[in-house]
C-alpha cells in the first residue's frame, strides 16, 4: 500500500480509458435503442413475428411442459396455415386467414423457466431482449406466472399465461399485460362444493394438506371458503413442503384428528405421493364419525391420474378441460395433437394452445402488433368452440370466464387415457365472482 | 492509495476493458443482450468476493447465497420503504449483508475445514427456510418480494406525484433495467476487481494467504488469526451482498430461491471452475456456467437443424439427436461433463490451462524447447493474478 509506484496513475488511465469506451462502444447503442423506442418493443419489421415460449423442461413440473411445448408447436403450424387447421377450424368468430398473422409468418424461440422465479425471467428477457419475442407464453407454476407476468409489464411484452390457477395471477396480482384463460381456485372451490355437498353431505370434518407456496394457499383458501359455506368444518389446515417426497409423516396425524375428508392441495408429483401414500394408510378404508372416509384432489389432470395409478379410482376434483370432452372445438383439437404426437393432449396442453390461437387473433383482429391495441382486443371478447363451450375474458381482470369441469376418477378406464369421467359441467354462472373481491390494479396500457 | 503496481495495473486496465466492451464482443456468443450481461457482471462480483474467503484464506463456505438474498431483499425494501434510486439500496444491502455475515461467521469460523462448511451449509438452509415461510411478512415467501402500487417510497414521494404504472429503478433518471443496468453494474464490478486486488497484494493479503497454507503455524508464531478470517468472512459476505443488491436494482423482484442450497453450490463450482486463488479466473468461472445456464439451455432440435442444414440429410439426422442430448434441458449434462474434464486435467481451474499455454507459446518464441513445461514454477503466481 506504501510503494507509490511512478508512471501513470490509475485513475488517470481510467479517465481517458472510459472515455474512449463509452464514446466507441455505448454511444451507437443509446441511439439505436432510441430510434426503437419511438415505436414499440420487439414491433415486427421483416417478414416474421416470433413467439416467447417460456415452460418449464426440468425440474417438478417437467411433465407438464413438455406437452404445453407439444401444443405450442401444433398451434404455430395450425396459425401458418400447416396441418389440419385443429381449432381454427372451430373458433368463433375467428379472423386469422391460415397465413401467419397479420401476413407474417409465425415462429417461435423456446426457454426453461425450471419452475424457478428467477429462472423464468432470466429466460424471458433473453427471449424479448435478444430473440425479439413479441409475446411470452406458457408456465406451469402460479409462483413463475406472477414473477414473469410482471416483469412483461415493465418491459411492455403480453403474457398468456398458461397453467396457472392460483387467485392471485389474475387478482392480487394482475397485471395489464398478464392474460389467463385457466381457471382459478375460486372457480374450483365454487364448482365443487354443490358436488361434494350431494356425494358427501353437509356434516363434514375436512382436514387440508396443502403445498407450501402461492398455488397452495390460494386454494386452500378458496376451499375452506367453499365447504364451510356448505357447513363442513376444518379440522386442520397442514403445510407441506414443495417437493417433498414422503409425506407419512403428515398423514399420521389426520388418522387422529376426527376428521372424515382429507383435501389434497397438492399437484403434480406432490400429489402423486401424497395421495398414494394416503391410500397406503388405508384411509380410504377407513370409518369415521360413522362416514366413509374420503379424499378429495381439487385440481386434477390427466397426467397426474396416469401416475397415481389405481389410487385415483372414485376421487372427486375439477378441471379446466379434458380429452374426453365432445364438442367440435375439443373434437378438432383432440385429433390433431393425436395425429401428431399419437395421445391425447393434457389441460396443461390446451390452455396453452387456445392462449397462443386467442392472441394470434387477436393481433389479425387489431391489425396490429402494438400491444395496447391488442390488450383492448383481447379484453371483453367473447369466443366459442375451442373446448370449453361460450368463454369470455373479462375486462376487469383479465380472466376467461367458463364452465369448469367437475371430474371423478375413473373406475372403469378403457384405455390408458381415459382416466377421468366428467360427472358435471358446472355453468359458468354458478363460479363466476365479482373482480374486485382479490383486490389489485392491471395497470396502464401505455408502457414507457 | 489508489495505485498498482504496474503488473497488477495492466491486468486491470485489461479486465476494465474487457467487461465494458463486453455488449460488443459477445455478439457473435448470442449473449449480447442486458438481461444477460447484467448477470455476467453481477455473478462476476459475486464470485471475486467468494475467492476472497475461498482463494485466499482456503474457508469453503457453503451458504455464500444466503448473504446474496439478503442482500436482494434489503435492497428492494430500500425501493418500498424510500427510493427507487440504486445507490442508498446497495449501500444498505452492503451494511445489512455484512452484518449478518459478522453474526454467522462469528459462529462458523469456530470450526474449520469440513466443520466449516456445513456450518455454513446449514446456516444458510436456515436463512432459506426462514425466508421461505417463517418470515413470509419480510419476505413474501415464496412469491417474492416485489414493488406494489402502495409503497410508502417517502423520498420519492416527497418529491413527485404516485404514478399510474409501477415505477421504475432508475439511476437520476437513467433506467436500470436496460443497458444502463448493465454499465452500473460492471462498473461495480470493475471497482469490486480493484478491491480484491488491493486485499491479495496488502499485509493484510499476505496474511491470508498465510492462514491458507498453515493456520497451525501462524498460531505458533504467537498471531490470533480469528480477526483476520471473520475480516475475510464479512468482506466477502458484502460483496455477496451487493451483487443481491444489484440483482435487485437490474429486476426489482427478490424469492427465497436465491438463497437456495444449489445457488451456494453454483458459486463455488464458478470459482473452481475458473481457477481458485486467481482474481480472474472466478470471474470466468461465473461467465461460462452463467453462459451455459442461459444460452446453452435454449437451444433446440430446431436449432440444431438450422445449424448443420449445410451437411447431408442422414448425417443431420444422426448428428442432431446426438447433440441434443447435450443442449436444451441437457445444458447441466455438459455443463458437469466440462467441470469434470476440468478437474480433472487442470486442476487449478481454466487459468491454469492459460498459464500452461502462455509458458508454452513464450518457450516456442524464445526457441528454447527444453523447458517447455514448468507448471510447479508457474503455480506460486497463482495469488497474484
């Protein structure tokens, strides 16, 4: 520290050094991104338009991301005019003409969000900074859809969201560039009580296993809610890790509680585990309060029933969509994702694909790609035939409004697929809210 | 004060260089965008502080991220509670990290070697889980910490009206989240680089190093080394610290994930990666996985594809399922693959591979072909650099 050398001094170096950096390297690039800014983030100039597609490829939900991927692709080759067309076939009203959108052609980038907040937005600004991506899609994680969700926000990029079902991505938290077309644990929990309430009557000690994160507590609230309403009590409300494996040590305690429904907030692998080592327990045998002791999953999907096997059986849970369904949007859908991939798609897979068609649309509808014109687009349209009969995306909070679909596992499966009997088609006014009820603001349209 | 000696001068005016004109020359890496190289000079900082305790005094903490998600969270309650400007928000992430660095190393440093570790280890566990659930109301668990619309911000607020968007971090007006973020940033990590310097080449430096190669022996001498290691301990926890404060300020969102046990262990594959001991080679260490974790990780089949359309069809069609195994979501495949060949065969990290190289291209020019490998001389320069 004590030898001061002779010569030039650091900081004199660094002085003219910077200098000359800054003039030959920054400048060009301030003035470039000046001349963008005049118009809007990422706005098309060449002849095609691409998409952000942001889902999860390791990690918990990897499962589910590999098919949100699957339907990705189908509907860009479905938008481009490729393929049998699938739901374009069925959409009403529609405005894309099979060419791309607005006369561009459509492509795609992909990320792994890992199922990681910051995981996600690091994939997602790679995706708008770098690739260009006009739109970011996919998710499979509430806790990722509001992180990404609100970084689209600050850079002026639409999301379409796609498996998330937490309240909060399109109430506490949403956002004027956030859209969701799945449900959401409100909808679930409103769907399912009339149902548990006729299979199960209205005396019931419900104790809650519930994953410890966003998705978690949003519907376990939303159920407590829902069958207190009915008269249930709840006995208890448990925590449990994400990710964790072994859950005996959770289920001891509700063969002593008194209590005669076990809800399962869990999803995914969590749920996989969890419900079979409750079936393991033998609470599924079991008498209580001089009930039969019962387990509800409120959220299902196909790909969770395939791993849980023969447990599923007799389960009651609802659903945003299933294969089985029979209208033609569902039909077109259906075929299309099996000629391609030879199975049928999860729900995961089609929200994702009607959220890449309704934007696309809604694009061809505004004649545009700047975003606050597509917001306005998207926001309060009405659609019909892609699978879930007339939907609309509410305005107020950006939520698609539908009926929900209460499932039960299937005890007679005829093929490896069928795994889930629809036993209601709940109407969408019996789960529809008011908006302001989970608070929160969109936010404007202009983005600086 | 504020000088080099003229070796250490050069090397810095080159790493100066080297990351302000780093939006230039990773263009043709496909990874010349803000988001990225705001995480190359942040990661970068991370790592210089983490081989101050590892390179120099030999500690291996394993709960090095704990420090980085304090480090975001006071930054962005710094936001919410005063201003969106960065420097008051890095300022008390420096303070605040250190503190907490002070408490834990003071338990921590009562052990060494493995003991050490898993103290660490498991402190940081702690701070994770606290994060997670127990102090939800500091930290939002697991959604994170992020701005809303009704944060008191009083500085700002004492000066302009609430605006309709969410604001901003800004730098007297300069946006943080571009690329003026990234020069921030690098800027921070030039000066964390002349720091580090500054602390390899000082008594105190020396010291370290000292308690690297023998504790035992500078406790005969008679030298309470317990200062010098918790020193150590908190400086490298403040720059952990202030690169969490800086993950803040470029994207304003703070999760508990950070403090993850895999994002300690990330830390210290960068650094042996790199190089241990050397002020350069952590840095590269963090560049290349950071590289891998986002560049590498998304490229597809298609990709792939475009890239080999020039060779026939059959081989395209051999070739590419083969190569995708190692890219897309097989990036940690290579990744740990690369860290095994390192390892292995360059045991002081990427920098000894460079060194090995410069001591063979200088013996070929001076002819003298002899003595072309003199590692073991090379070896002792390895603090200095």
């Amino acid at each position: 520290m004590s030898d001061q050398k002779k010569g030039v001094s650091r900081r004199k170096v660094i002085k003219t050094g910077a200098a000359g950096i800054i003039g030959a390297g920054v400048a060009p690039m301030v003035f470039t991104r000046g001349a963008w800014a005049q118009e809007f983030r990422n706005n098309p100039t060449g002849s095609e338009v691409t998409f952000g597609l942001n889902v999860p490829q390791t990690g918990a939900y990897a499962d589910e991301g590999a098919d949100e991927l699957r339907a990705y692709e189908l509907a860009v080759k479905h938008i481009n005019g490729e393929g049998d067309g699938g739901m374009l076939n069925t959409m009403q009203p529609l405005s894309l003409q099979g060419n791309g959108i607005n006369g561009k052609k459509l492509a795609y980038v992909t990320g792994d969000t890992q199922t990681k907040s910051d995981a996600a937005r690091d994939s997602a600004r790679r995706m708008i900074e770098r690739d260009g991506a006009i739109m970011i899609t996919g998710g499979s994680s509430s806790g990722v859809a509001v992180a990404v969700q609100s970084l689209c926000q600050e850079m002026g990029i639409i999301f379409m969201a796609g498996l998330t079902h937490s309240n909060d991505t399109t109430g506490k938290d949403k956002r004027r560039y956030g859209f969701r077309h799945f449900f959401n644990t409100h909808m679930s929990g409103a769907a399912l009580a009339p149902v548990l309430s006729a299979e199960y009557g209205n005396e019931r000690k419900a104790y809650h296993l519930t994953a410890d994160y966003n998705w978690g507590w949003s519907q376990e609230g939303s159920l407590i809610d829902s069958t207190e309403a009915l008269g249930w009590e709840t006995t208890a409300a448990v925590r449990t890790p994400l990710g964790a494996g072994d859950f005996s040590q959770y289920i001891t305690p509700v063969l002593n509680s008194g209590a005669d429904v076990l809800i399962l907030n869990h999803y995914g692998r969590d749920m996989v585990n969890s419900l079979t080592q409750a079936v393991q327990f033998g609470l599924r045998d079991r008498q209580q309060n001089g009930k039969n002791f019962e387990i509800v999953v409120p959220l299902f999907s196909r790909l969770m029933a395939q791993g849980a096997g023969e447990n599923i059986k007799g389960i009651l849970g609802s659903t945003n969509w299933n294969w089985s369904l029979q209208d033609a949007g569902s039909q077109a859908f259906v075929k299309s994702f099996g000629a391609e991939y030879g199975f049928p798609p999860s729900q995961a897979a089609h929200t994702c694909y009607v959220q890449a068609l309704l934007y696309a649309d809604a694009c061809q509808r505004a004649g545009t790609f700047y975003p606050p014109e597509v917001i306005r687009a998207l926001e309060g349209f009405k659609f019909d035939g892609m699978g879930n009969g007339p939907t609309e995306y509410r305005a107020e909070d950006h939520q698609c409004f539908k009926d929900v679909l209460v499932v039960r596992g299937n005890q007679n499966p005829t093929s490896e697929f069928d795994l889930l009997e629809v036993i209601q088609e709940v109407p969408r006014a019996q789960v529809e809210y008011d908006a302001a009820i989970f608070g929160g603001e969109l936010g404007p349209y202009e983005v600086s | 004060m504020l000088t080099l000696p003229k070796k250490e001068l050069i090397t810095f005016l080159i790493f100066a260089v080297v990351v302000l004109s780093m939006p230039v020359w990773l263009i043709p890496f496909g990874a010349s965008y803000p988001g990225l190289l705001q995480t190359f000079a942040i990661f970068g900082l991370f790592a210089v502080g983490f081989n101050i305790l590892f390179g120099l005094t030999g500690y291996l903490s394993f709960g090095h991220a704990a420090f980085l998600g304090v480090g975001s969270y006071t930054a962005v309650w710094s936001f919410k509670l005063f201003t969106m400007n960065p420097i008051p928000a890095i300022i008390f992430a420096i303070i605040i990290s250190g503190v907490f660095a002070l408490l834990i190393g003071f338990i921590s440093l009562r052990r060494s070697g493995i003991y050490f570790s898993i103290l660490t280890l498991a402190f940081a566990q702690m701070s994770y889980n606290l994060a997670y659930s127990v102090l939800t109301p500091v930290t939002n668990g697991e959604t994170g910490l992020a701005l809303t619309m009704q944060d008191p911000r009083i500085i700002d607020l004492a000066f302009s009206e609430r605006g309709e968007a969410l604001p901003q971090v800004a730098l007297f007006g300069l946006n943080m989240a571009g690329y003026g973020g990234f020069y921030f940033a690098a800027i921070i990590l030039i000066l964390g680089y002349f720091v580090a310097q500054k602390i390899a080449i000082s008594p105190f430096g020396m010291m370290l190093k000292g308690i690297k190669s023998n504790q035992n022996r500078m406790g005969y001498t008679g030298l309470n080394t317990k200062p010098y290691t918790l020193a150590a301990f908190v400086i490298s926890g403040m720059y952990a610290g202030l690169a969490g404060g800086l993950l803040a300020v470029t994207d304003p969102l703070a999760g508990a994930e950070r403090m993850q046990w895999t994002a300690s262990g990330e830390i210290v594959l960068m650094v042996v990666l790199g190089g241990i001991g050397t002020i350069f080679g952590p840095v590269l260490g963090a560049w290349i996985i950071k590289y891998f974790a986002n560049i590498f990780s998304a490229i597809n089949e298609n990709i792939l594809h475009n890239m080999f359309s020039f060779l026939p069809a059959s081989v395209q069609d051999f070739l590419v399922p083969l190569l995708a195994l190692f890219v897309g979501e097989g990036w940690e495949l290579t990744m740990g693959l690369m860290f095994v060949l390192v390892v292995v065969f360059l045991p002081g990290g990427l920098m000894e591979g460079y060194r090995r190289i410069a001591v063979r291209i200088s013996a070929m020019s001076s002819k003298e072909t002899k003595s072309v490998d003199k590692p073991a001389q090379t070896d002792k320069q390895a603090g200095g650099e």
